[in-house]
C-alpha cells in the first residue's frame, strides 16, 4: 500500500478540482480499486457513443466527492442530534466504494440468471473487502469501518446518512446521470446538482420518528428535473437499440461459455473489461464443440469488431397494451433461451443467435424519500406531493415509453411483428436448449489458475495482468 500521509488534488472533466483525503488517497493505491480504470462505467455503450469510455473509477471518484460536499453542507444547516452523525465519517468512503465489486463491463452480466454468475456488484464488494490491501488502507477508521462501510453500500447499516449512498437521492444518481451525459454527447443529464446538494436536509419521520437524508421542498424541482434526466437518459442511451443489440450479444457470449464450462462463476469475478474477453477468446479457442466454435470464430470477433446482432422486429411498449406477455419475456430464463433457440431454428440460425430483450428497471422512478415543506415533515412517496412534484404520477407512463421489446438476430432477418407475438403467446415447445449449466463446484480447464488469479485481484498480492498472462 501508498500512504501519500497528506490529501491529493485530482483535476475531474466534471467537477473540476476534487480533493482526496489521506484515507481515500490510500483506498485509490490498491489493486482492486486500481481494478475500476479498467471497468467501463457503461459498458459496452462505447460502440455507439465513442465517447463513453469513461470508468467505474472516475465516477466513485466524483460520489466520494458529491459524498464529502454533502456531508459538509448538513453540517452547516441547523443543529441536528448527534446521533445523526455517528457513522457520517464513513459515508464519503462508502461512496468511493460502492462499485467496488462490479463485474467487466458493469451491470450487463447482472442481467443473467443467479446460477450464471456468483451474485449483483454489491454482493460482490464484501469479497473485495476481504483484500489484505484494502483492509490496510481502511484500517485508521478503525476495525469495524469495513463491515459497516459494506452494510452501507448494501442500503444498510446504522448510519442515518446512509441514504446519500444508497437511497431515492443518493449520490451517485447526480454523478452519473452527468457523467454519462457529458462522455456520451447528449444534453440530456444536466442535472441541477448544486440546488440538490443544497436542498438535502436530515429530517424526522414523522410516523417512527427517525431521522434519515431528506430535501427541502424548494429543491423539489431540481428533483423532478434528475428523474426526467434519467428517463432521457434510458430512452436515449442506456436503451438504446444498438447498446441493448451489443450487450445481448455479450450476455449470450458468457452464458454459453458457462454452459460448455469454459468458464464458471466464480471465474467472472475480479477480471476488467478485456481481461474476461480475453480469458473468453482463449477458452473458445482451447475447448471443442459447434458452440465453442461459434464463440471462438464468430460471436467474439463481432463484438470486437462491432458486427452486432440486427433488429428483426421491434415493438414499442405502448403498442403492447392490449397484450399479456409471459412472465420470462423480461428475464434470462431457460424458458426464454429454449423459445429463443426454436425461434433461431425457424429463422435458419444457429443456436443462440435469437435474442429477444425487453429491458426493465423496477426503480426508475423510485422515490420514498422526506420532505421539509415549510417546517413540516411528510414523505413523498409513488404518488407525490399534489402541486409540489408530479412527475412520479407519470412513472408508469414514462417507464412504458422507454421500453421497446425487440428481437436481435446474429443474420439480418426480417420477422413480422404480429407473428413475433403470437409465438410469444405460445411460448416455448419444450425440451432443453443447449448444453447444462455447470455448478459452481464444477472446474473447467484451466479453473484452478483461473481462480488463483481472482484471488491474487481481490487480495491485491500480485500484478494481475502478468499473473493472467502466464497461463
């Protein structure tokens, strides 16, 4: 470990000069916070936004600061209990970790089913505390602060300011809402963060009667305006046809290579963007079948090279009113992997190169949060505040909007939309699609080095480039 004994000073495209204190400055020097330069804040974005290759690393580094600016603003407001702040002092540090355990190329593989990979980005991160480095650099906040610091990033834990971490107003919403927006190009996540920071206030439930991370009603606009931002933003980015083109083809590339065992769960932690899709190439290569072929000679090549899967149909949610779609549409089921391999067979294709994508977010919209109207406390909930904030009446309305259900093929095809939702209505015939998932006590090839590998990124005791580059 770097003990710098002094803050740094590092110059942000977003937030201009932020400051780092001795302990973050130490967190940043480990190996697995090192890990997040190499992890893309939105994945694989980049192939349709150039511009999006932005990291994990630079935007905790923009949370830690929103965190510290927070922190310095209640404290400023008027007296609070002092309960309130116990614990205040890990939030910052919370917030420069709270992406700590993100798998290569952020949220796509949390997409899968929970047999595909070990468990989501925040049950991962307690494997990286478990670092010797990391332990080290958190050791001057004392011997719990890694347990606790975990339980905050998991919306847990005892800090009433946990909320600034992960909660309706959290922090890292304002950051990448802005970051994404100014590495993607568009206008759409310019969001009022000083009137935000400036209208959060520590409020008393009025119900329980205790206190949690609040606003004041006069920034209720600013609010209004970040939840437009993000549906522009998934409208426009997150969910857009070619992002959702690409991350399903890359989703498709490691569930089949789980399948045929060339990879397995446990392998998916710890390595960067191009290190999985390194390890990826040099398993198809090794292993034999039709579908390791299919990974080795075509599906991993066009995604290097952008040869992405073409719409065939696409229907906007809207026009699906009228329609009930089965449970599995939005998943990563067995159920939807057998439809979508007869619906490949149908149209001439090879297993696997039929993907329907009907993307979701339960928290769009999510707002259950306090807020200060002139001296009395009230919770703001799905419904709003008549007159105050209106826009989470809509949430349902926009969340549809934003939605399109699409089916990509790896051969330009062209399927008719009404014949699309009818075999949707049948659903699957039956029968398997494909090889077994392999457990996760099950080793393929090359597993046991595999995993010494993710032990030497999440223990930081090694380079692990080198250390991959032996096998």
């Amino acid at each position: 470990m770097v003990s710098h004994g002094r803050s740094i000073v590092i110059r942000d495209p977003v937030w201009n000069t932020i400051r780092v204190d001795t302990v973050a400055a130490a967190i940043i020097d480990t190996a697995a916070f090192q890990r997040l330069r190499y992890i893309r804040q939105l994945g694989l974005a980049h192939l349709v936004y150039p511009g999006a290759t932005h990291t994990r690393f630079d935007h905790a580094i923009g949370v830690y600061h929103l965190a510290v600016r927070a922190i310095r603003t209640l404290r400023s407001g008027p007296a609070l209990p002092p309960e309130v702040w116990e614990g205040a002092r890990l939030i910052p540090y919370a917030a420069l970790l709270h992406d700590i355990g993100h798998y290569a190329f952020s949220h796509a593989l949390e997409e899968l089913e929970p047999d595909r990979i070990a468990g989501d980005h925040e049950q991962m991160s307690a494997l990286f505390f478990e670092s010797p480095e990391l332990k080290a650099a958190l050791a001057p906040l004392g011997k719990d602060a890694p347990d606790e610091i975990a339980r905050i990033i998991r919306g847990a834990g005892d800090s009433v300011l946990r909320g600034l971490v992960s909660g309706s107003l959290d922090l890292d919403k304002m950051e990448y809402l802005r970051r994404d927006a100014r590495f993607c190009g568009v206008p759409y996540g310019e969001v009022d963060v000083e009137r935000l920071l400036e209208g959060l206030a520590v409020l008393q439930d009025p119900v329980t009667g205790s206190w949690e991370v609040g606003v004041r009603a006069k920034a209720l606009s600013s609010l209004e305006s970040l939840l437009f931002s993000k549906y522009q933003m998934f409208r426009n980015v997150y969910w857009h046809h070619a992002v959702r083109a690409a991350t399903g083809m890359y989703k498709r590339i490691v569930e089949t290579a789980v399948e045929e065992r060339i990879l397995t769960p446990l392998d998916l932690i710890g390595p960067t963007d191009e290190e999985l899709i390194y390890e990826l190439a040099r398993g198809a290569r090794t292993a034999s079948g039709p579908a390791a072929e299919r990974l080795a000679r075509r599906w991993l090549p066009g995604l290097k090279n952008r040869r992405l899967p073409k719409r065939a149909a696409e229907i906007p949610a809207w026009q699906l009113e009228e329609r009930i779609l089965p449970g599995w549409v939005s998943g990563d089921t067995p159920e939807k992997r057998r439809w979508e391999d007869e619906i490949a067979a149908e149209l001439g294709l090879a297993p696997g190169e039929a993907i329907l994508d009907f993307p979701v977010t339960k928290a769009m919209f999510q707002l259950d949060l306090l807020v200060d109207r002139g001296g009395r406390t009230v919770r703001l909930g799905k419904k709003g505040i008549p007159g105050l904030i209106d826009l989470p009446k809509l949430a349902e309305q926009l969340h549809r909007t934003a939605r399109v259900l699409r089916l990509f093929t790896f051969e330009p095809r062209e399927v008719d939309p009404e014949w699309l939702l009818e075999r949707l209505a049948a659903g699957p015939k039956g029968g398997g699609s494909g090889a077994a998932g392999a457990g996760n006590e099950d080793l393929p090839r090359g597993s046991r080095e595999r995993r010494e590998a993710v032990e030497t990124t999440l223990t930081g005791t090694g380079n692990v480039c080198s250390s991959r580059g032996r096998e």
